[in-house]
C-alpha cells in the first residue's frame, strides 16, 4: 500500500544507517541499510502505525502533503 504522507529521509552517522521519518505520525520511523530499505521499512511502519490508531479509537492524521523545506 502506498501512502500519502511526507518522509524525511536521511543519513545517520551516528547510527550508520538510513532513516526515513513522518513527521505526522508521532514517533513513526524506521531505518535500512539502504535509502530503499529504509522506505520499505517505513511503509510498513506507516501500516502498523494506522492499525494499532485504529485500534485504540485514535485520530489519524490526513496527510496534508508537503510540509518540510530543505
């Protein structure tokens, strides 16, 4: 499932890894070895995200689109 929702992608020397974050989905990130990895991974955190909000009765964000500059 492809979703709407902006994704920040960056890499982290700290962590030696790729990490795609939404920022309008509190706390929903996940990483990859690779740029893909790291967007497949977040996909399905996006998915997990929506059903476990779902689940517990809470809003979920419309994606509103662009929201950070670089």
């Amino acid at each position: 499932m492809s979703h709407k929702y902006e994704i920040i992608l960056f890499w982290s020397y700290e962590d030696n890894v790729f990490i795609a974050e939404v920022p309008e989905l509190p706390g929903c990130m996940a990483d990859g070895l690779t740029y893909e990895e790291a967007i497949k991974n977040v996909e399905l955190v996006i998915q997990e995200w929506i059903e476990t909000a779902k689940e517990l009765g809470k809003l979920i964000p419309e994606p509103r689109g662009r929201l950070q500059f670089a």
